[in-house]
C-alpha cells in the first residue's frame, strides 16, 4: 500500500495545478493505471440528472443514459447512496450493467465535495472478489483528490471571470480608476485618460500625478497623497482643481483606498469631473433658474431639503427613487433611507445643521418605491435656498459599482480559504526574492510565529539552506517555465534542515511580464529519514543474518530457497547454492511431513516451536526447531524461516524423560507397597510410639506419592493437553464431599450456588479448585469458605473466597512461585505453583487478593 499511496501524494502536486477537467482526466488516467495498477476503469461525472462517461480504458459506452433514479447501474447506485459500493460478484447483483467482457467483481467510489456529488470513479476486474480494503481505501483517497482538483479548477474559472467581469465595469464605468505604486500610475481606464485629455495610458505613464493638479491645490493635498501612496489612508478623499493636457482647467472629486493586487499593495483611485457640479454650484449663486436647467440636465441626482422636507429634487431623483415629484414633496425626506443606516445619516445631518464638522461625503442605500434597495453615494452641502439655510445634495447610483465589489470580495474569498486550507505549503514570491504571500502550512512547515514575520525574510539568505541555490532553480524555471518535484534543502526559522519537493512556476503580468514565482512545497524530511533508516535497518539485517547461530532462510512462493545464511548451510552440511537448486523434500527424514509444513504454514500464516527431523548430506539425522512466517512484499510471496538445532537438546530431554518415567513408575510403585504394608500394620493394635511411628511413616509415604503426582502433572503441561466442556458444577461438588468432614471439625461452612452451564477447561481443573479449597480449610482460620462462578467478557470467572486471617502483602506476591509455603506448612511448596502453571496451560489466569473486609479472595479467570 504504502508504493501506491506515495504514488498519490506524488500526484497531489500535479492536482493543484491543473487548469482544466481536461487535465485532470489525463491525470486520472495515469494514476489508475501506473500507480493503483488497474487496467479496467471509468470516470463518470453528474451532468443534471445523469453519469457521463468522460474518460475510459477498457470499458464502452452505456448503451442507455445512466439516470440517477434508474435501478440499474452499480455507479448509478454509488452515485444516488454517496457512498462506496463493491460488488465481489457482479452475476449476483441485479444491478450491474456489462461494460466489458468477462467482468467479475466491480467497486464504485464517489467523488464527493463535502455533501455535493461530482461524480464517480468506476473500477472493474476479471476475478471475483478482484479487490481488497487497501484498494478501497486508496481509491477513496484519490476520490478526494479528485473531488479537490475539480473544485480547484471551478474555482479558478469564476476567479477569472469575476476578474474580467472587475474590469469590464472598471472600463465602463464614468469614473476614472487608477492603480499606482508609489507615483508611478500601473492602470488607468479610458474614463480616466478622457477626463485628463491624455491620449493613451503609455504616455500617462510618464507623467507623475501632481503634474495634473493646480499648483495651489497640489500644495494642500501633497502630504495627505504621500502618505496615502504609502499606505495611510486616513484622508480618503479630496475636491482639487486641475489641468487637463489641452490646458483646460477642470474640478475633480479623488478618493483613494489601499488594494492588494498581484500580491502587492496598491493605492485604488477614483477620479470624477465634478467640473459640472463646480459651475452649477457657482450658477446657483448667480441664478436660481439658470441653476435649475443645469441641475435637471445633470447625471446625477440633485436635491435640497431643510428639516424633514425636500425643497427641491430634480429628474433623476425620481428615476432613482421611483416615486413622482409630487410624492417626493409630500414625504419624510428620511424615510428613503434604509433603516438600517437612517440614524447614521440623520446623526451627520445633525452635525452638519449645527456647523460641526461633517463628512462631506458618505455612502447609504435607499429604499425605493418598489421596496428594491439602491446603493447611493451622497454628497452633501449647506446653502442658502430663498433666502433661508437650506442643505443640497447630490446623488449618485453606485449600486452596479458595489455589486461588482462584492463579487470580487467572494471571489478572493473562496481562493484564499482554499490557499489557507490546502495541506501543502504554498508560497507567492517577487522576482527579487520576497515572498508576499504564503499560506498557514507554509508558515508552520517553517517554523515562523506569523505570516508577517515569513514575509519579512531574504529567500536567498533565510530560505534555502545552501547558498546560491534559489539562483540555479529560477536557471531551470526560465528554461523550462517550471519545476516539479525538484528535491531541495530548505531551513526553518530555527535553522533545522528540512528536505522537500518544489513545484514551482513564473508569474505574468497581462502583458507578459514575469512579476514573481508560485510554488508549493511537500515535506519529504521524514521520508528521507525512513528510507536513511531503512538503509541502515537492511546492512544491520545483513549482519544479523549473516553472523546469526540459527539457520535463516527465504523461500520463493514455489518453496525453492532463494537466500540461506552460514549457519544453515552447516546445519545441513550444504552450500547455499547446493541448498538453492536441491528439492528441499530431500532434506526431511519424512518427505511427507513438508507438505504438512507447507499446508500449516498456508493456512496459519505463521508456525512457531514446529519440530522436524531432517537428514544432513552426510546422512546424520538433526532436529530443528523452526518458525516460519508467510511475508507478502508488494505482488510477491516468501516464506522466511529460522531453524534452531535442537539435537543435543532432545538427546538430554530423552534421557530425562528417562529418569521421569524410572521416577514415576519404579519408585511410585515402590512407594505403593510401602503405602500398604504402613495401611496393614495400621489395621493392627498398635499402642504408644509404635502407633504414632505408624501414623508420621504413613504421612510422609503419603507426601512423597503426592510429590511424585505433582511432578507427573508439571510434565504433562509440557504437551499440548487441550480443553474440552467440563461439568465443573459437579467438580465442584465432589470437592466439597471430600473435604466435607475435615472443614466441619475446623468449625467451617462451605458455600456453593450451581452455575448451571458446562465450561471450556480439562481435568485439571479439579487439581486447581481443590488445592485452593484444601489450602482454604487447614490455613485460613476461617468459619466460611464461598466457591462463586461469574460470567467475565468473553471467559468465565471462579472465585474461592473466606472470611479467615488473610495473606501478607509480601507472601501475596510470591505465592504461586515454585517452592513458597506458609511458615507452619508441611507441605513441599509445588501445591499453588502447579495451580498456576495448570490455569496457564488453559489459557487462564489465577491472582490472590485480600477480601472485602477480612479473609483471602482467589480468583481465577478462563477463556470461552
């Protein structure tokens, strides 16, 4: 998996980038079938109320429309679900439709951002059951990359249509926009160039703005327009006269804002001629007829009002507003105003009445008769109207103007949360080798507390680790316009190296022009780490392997060794290359027995303590111990083993054997007799110290027959003695019969509630429980002695509880050890460690904890 899924992440970059669904149908193709290795797929993507195939290999056109609320159609099924479907068996599900031949098994995959469907990644195969979770899950990665890049690419179309929607108003509108850097003018519209009399935007170029301005008026404004170049645009707007290229003196209303634009920022300007509004104001002074044929003839919208009421309004308030003349006169001049802005208004209007200072101009929508909201942007002044103080305004409609503003604002809106959320490192940067933008993976990837402190840094210096290396990249990047996936060494703010992949290619003007660079960068440090470590994990295997004493070998799936270390070739006495080309059956002493390994190994995966005879070449028969695992790397199969000669060892087990048999039989029979000749003189009157002779010989004979039993049990937890359901309700009870007697004249009570159900365990339960209980009645000084089984998970649990002097924390801890007993203990010490060993060999486990209040708990825990 882990090839494949680097494969994809390789092609994350190319992803990004892409222009087009063009592209990126190229570059599925390619993924499909060079890195996830399929040869029998199709990308579908939703058009309305269907699936179009639009890029293919192996597999035809429909021959219906793949509706979305058709029945058939295993993509159709994905696509109408959102989620992943695979059918192992096509020929059983209703649904598939045949695309090609001598398909078997199919997996659909939706492309999906975040609930919205885009289309479908359809996978067919030859065999069934043809795919794993690992492709399933690689698929479903690519499906997001997929679901990105298309979003990418939409993305990037409305970005440029609402840039060239930005200009086509900047061009049309009456208004002269400009663009500067410092003096310099970079954009002007043709409304600007025909406000100013100059004849094309180059020779505008030329000339430094103050040219335009009357001496005086330059004089006033030219530390406030400095500093606005600058950035500081705490005065927005001014009313100056200037001189047009033919000589004519006109008035002109600038106002200017900072903009981002490429990266840098820009002063925005916007130039009207209010020459007209100059010389109606000025005629207004003159005459008041004269003032109204001008101001009717005006673009704009005029008016005076005094308190609530309009005195005056011209023709194209009444276009804006919608209402008459006559219904303007009638009405609250502020009921036109949106409420939401109605108090700001009235507050500057009030301001403005008492002679304060005002804005003169200011920004408000108006509701218009229809209930439709305009934008409009005011400018106000105070003026005597008959004789009496009065306010006259001027209106002008901005509202297309503020709607192509907010459709720019979405647009960068949507391209920056994209840029900020991308997990690669992306990064913006100048020619001179600055960056002017980069997005939160970028900053982290390099250590730096915030954008404004990466911004601030020399690319050449602070930025790649060895010196002159930006200059040899941007070499390559103007030979072939971009690099991809160049590896570089990089450094963080703390200077740590880091390692990565660059994407990188120029940035253009409109004319051309290269103005900067746009990369991304993936973080491969990690990866180069791994693959140094991995370098050294293989010399250090190499060595093991070599110097190991064990024999270690690797055999091909057909079972032909294809790698032996020294230490097996003397355990067989062959060469590896003798070992490489023999049929390994000859090896075994039982040429049946591997076969046995082999169908074993096959359906385990893996063998541990497997013991075989072999016949070494010079006929000496050995014994290994082996342990074998199946390895799957990429399409291939091993089998790697290690064999540990165990010849000498089975010699000594034999002979120990030997003597465990000699003990358990000869002696024990031995024993025996003597145990009945002590149980005839026992028959007889025996008085004094002859009877109490007796009695101590016939114990002891009784713990050495016990000793000689618990060893014979410890030899068989040696083989494998399997479990089996045990009626351990009635093990139970036959316990508390035995022990009946003895626990009443220790003033003891035994409890027991039936389980009722068999458990899985052997016959060796019985030891266990009754060395417990046995220990519980002679050691625990108790009056109640509690036998409870539980249900625990997926096991059983048995308890063996009383109400007696405890254990000490210190004996606690070494109880089940072989040797322990109590102080005043007769016993040989094997009694709890054999218990111990018993329940292991079941599966289970035994621990020992003090009560509740008093005594001792046992408890012991057995799988089902």
């Amino acid at each position: 998996m882990e090839e494949r899924l680097i494969g994809l992440y390789q092609l994350s970059s190319q992803l990004v980038l892409a222009n087009s669904r063009e592209e990126i149908c190229r570059i599925f193709s390619s993924a499909l079938q060079k890195v996830l290795k399929f040869d029998t797929f199709a990308l579908l993507l939703k058009h309305e109320n269907e699936l179009k195939i639009v890029e293919t290999v192996g597999i035809y056109e429909p021959s219906a429309p793949l509706k979305l609320d058709g029945k058939k159609g295993i993509t159709v099924a994905c696509a109408r679900k959102k989620k992943t479907i695979y059918v192992p068996d096509v020929s059983k599900d209703p649904r598939y439709i045949e695309a090609a031949k001598g398909i078997k098994s199919e997996i659909a995959v939706p492309i999906l951002y975040g609930n919205e469907l885009i289309g479908v990644i359809d996978v067919e195969k030859a065999e069934i059951d043809g795919f794993n979770e690992e492709d399933k899950k690689l698929l479903e990665i690519f499906a997001n990359m997929l679901s990105a890049a298309f979003k990418n690419v939409e993305f990037k179309k409305k970005l440029e249509n609402s840039e060239e929607k930005y200009r086509v108003l900047a061009e049309q509108s009456t208004d002269g926009i400009f663009l500067a850097v410092g003096y310099k003018v970079v954009y002007a519209n043709s409304s600007l160039l025909e406000i100013l009399g100059v004849g094309s935007f180059d020779e505008l170029k030329k000339k430094n703005l103050f040219d335009f301005l009357h001496p005086e008026d330059a004089e006033k404004i030219k530390d406030d327009v400095r500093k606005a170049l600058k950035g500081d645009f705490s005065k927005k707007r001014y009313e100056v006269r200037a001189r047009r290229m033919d000589g004519k003196e006109i008035f002109l209303d600038l106002s200017m804002a900072k903009v981002m634009y490429e990266g840098k920022p820009h002063a925005l300007g916007v130039v009207r001629d209010i020459t007209e509004r100059k010389r109606m104001e000025e005629a207004l002074k003159e005459s008041e007829e004269k003032y109204r044929i001008l101001v009717e003839q005006s673009h704009d919208a005029i008016y005076i009002y005094h308190g609530n009421k309009f005195l005056f309004v011209n023709n194209r308030v009444a276009e804006i507003t919608g209402y008459s003349k006559e219904e303007l006169y009638n009405m609250d001049v502020w009921n036109l105003i949106h409420p939401d802005d109605r108090e700001r208004v009235r507050k500057i209007a009030r301001k403005r009445a008492k002679g304060e200072e005002a804005p003169p101009r200011y920004e408000a929508r108006v509701i218009t008769k229809e209930g439709s909201t305009r934008y409009c942007e005011f400018a106000v002044t105070a003026i005597t109207y008959k004789g009496k103080k009065a306010f006259m305004g001027a209106v002008r409609d901005i509202t297309e103007q503020k709607m192509a503003e907010e459709a720019l604002r979405k647009s960068e809106e949507k391209y920056r949360k994209l840029f900020e959320e991308m997990k690669d490192a992306l990064y913006i940067s100048t020619v001179d080798g600055r960056f002017i933008d980069a997005n939160k993976a970028m900053i982290e990837l390099l250590g730096y507390d915030n954008k404004e402190e990466l911004l601030k840094i020399d690319i050449e210096k602070d930025f790649y680790y060895k010196p002159g290396k930006r200059k040899e990249i941007l070499e390559m990047i103007e030979k072939n316009g971009y690099i991809k996936d160049y590896e570089v060494e990089i450094k963080r703010k703390d200077g740590k190296k880091l390692i990565v992949l660059e994407t990188s290619h120029v940035r253009k003007d409109k004319n051309g022009n290269v103005v900067g660079y746009e990369g991304v960068l993936r973080d491969i440090t990690e990866k180069k780490k791994m693959e140094e470590d991995l370098r050294k994990s293989e010399a250090k295997y190499k060595s093991i392997f070599e110097n190991a004493v064990e024999g270690i070998y690797r055999l091909d799936r057909n079972g032909k060794i294809v790698e032996a270390n020294r230490a097996l070739e003397e355990f067989f006495g062959y060469s590896e290359e003798e070992l490489k080309n023999m049929d390994l059956k000859q090896l075994y002493k039982n040429p049946e027995e591997r076969e046995h390994f082999l169908d074993k190994l096959k359906k385990d995966g893996f063998l541990k303590h497997y013991e075989i005879e072999y016949v070494r070449k010079d006929g000496k028969i050995v014994i290994g111990n082996e342990y074998a695992v199946l390895v799957k790397e990429g399409d291939e199969e091993f089998i790697d083993g290690i064999i540990h000669d165990i010849t000498e060892l089975k010699k000594a087990q034999q002979e120990a054997e030997f003597y465990h048999a000699l003990l358990r039989h000869d002696v024990a029979n031995k024993l025996q007799l003597i145990i009945g000749y002590l149980e005839m003189l026992l028959e007889e009157k025996l008085e004094g110290e002859q009877a109490e002779f007796a009695e101590l010989a016939m114990k002891s004979a009784m713990t050495a027959s016990k000793i000689i039993e618990n060893v014979r049990k410890l030899q068989m937890l040696k083989k494998d003695i399997g479990r089996k359901k045990v009626d351990v309700d009635a093990m139970v009870h036959r316990i508390i019969d035995e022990y009946g007697k003895d626990a009443e004249e220790r003033g003891i009570k035994i409890e027991y509630k039936d389980y009722g159900e068999k458990i899985m365990a052997n016959e060796f339960l019985r030891e266990v429980l009754s060395n417990i209980i046995w220990n519980a009645i002679i050691h625990s000084k108790a009056d109640k002695v509690k036998i409870d089984i539980k249900d625990e998970g997926k096991g059983v649990k048995i308890f063996i509880m009383d109400n007696g002097i405890g254990i000490s924390d210190e004996m606690k801890k070494k109880i089940f050890d072989m040797g322990t007993k109590g102080k005043n203990s007769k016993g040989s010490g094997l009694g709890l460690y054999l218990a111990r060993k018993l329940v292991e060999s079941m599966g289970g486990k035994i621990k020992v904890r003090d009560g509740k209040k008093k005594g001792t708990i046992f408890e012991i825990y057995l799988p089902q």
